[in-house]
C-alpha cells in the first residue's frame, strides 16, 4: 500500500454535510417533483434534521442534479448549417457588361470615383457620409 492508502485507512474526512447520510431519501423525493421546502419538511419531521434551504439547495445541486440529467441540462443535436450564396463582387475598376441591364444610372463626380469600394456601395445606396465642415444649423448648405 501507499502512504497515501494508509493515510486514507486510518483517517476520515473531517467535513461531511449533515444531509450526506440521508442523500437516496433526498434524491427520491428530488426525483418525484418535491420542492425543497418539501423536502426541508420531510427532514425536520421524520429524520429530527433541521437545515437551512441554502443548505439543501446547495446539497441538491452538488450531489443530485449534477449526476442525474434533467430536461433542461439535455444536450439539443446540431442545427444543420445553412450555406447562402455569396453574391459576386467585381473589381472596382472593372467594365460593367453591356448586356447586363443597370440596376440605378446616376451621374458620378470626381469625388465619388476617388472613393473606395464600400463608399461607392454607399453612394449607389443614397446614403451618404456626414460633412463636418459644410454643416450648417439648419442641416442645409
């Protein structure tokens, strides 16, 4: 035997819950729908026990729900993955078809054509940036 075999055979462990001797009555009743009052109850008058519902609750999770699986601590199977189609996106500077009818024509200025990509998307959608500088109170220039 190990030292730690010996330790084991000639020691206890010095803190054990009160409620550990009465762990089956608790998990039956725990398993039949008993609330913890309940179960508080069953204690105090049958087995002369009296214990704080902090106590047994903390009991019941560390010794009961944490072995026997509940509805709620069921693992759902994986949701199958649904791919969507990436819409193609062209180069910036690349020509646009001729056979491809335009969603939107529009005028394009110097400044819009300087512009990077996603500023070219924002423009095409009406929406555009924010001038500090040209502000006026009344929000028109």
């Amino acid at each position: 035997m190990s030292d730690l075999d010996d330790f084991m055979a000639e020691n206890t462990p010095t803190f054990r819950s009160k409620l550990q001797p009465y762990l089956s009555d608790i998990q039956t009743l725990w398993q039949h729908g008993y609330s913890e009052p309940d179960i508080l109850r069953y204690l105090s008058e049958k087995k002369m026990l009296v214990v704080t519902r902090k106590t047994l609750h903390t009991f019941i999770v560390k010794n009961i729900q944490t072995k026997t699986p509940t509805p709620q601590t069921v693992a759902e199977p994986p949701k199958p993955i649904v791919h969507q189609k990436k819409k193609a996106v062209s180069p910036p500077n690349a020509p646009v078809p001729e056979n491809t009818p335009s969603t939107q024509t529009s005028e394009v200025s110097a400044e819009q054509e300087k512009s990077t990509p996603t500023d070219k998307l924002k423009l095409k959608k009406g929406i555009k940036k924010f001038d500090w500088k040209n502000a006026t109170s009344d929000g028109l220039i």
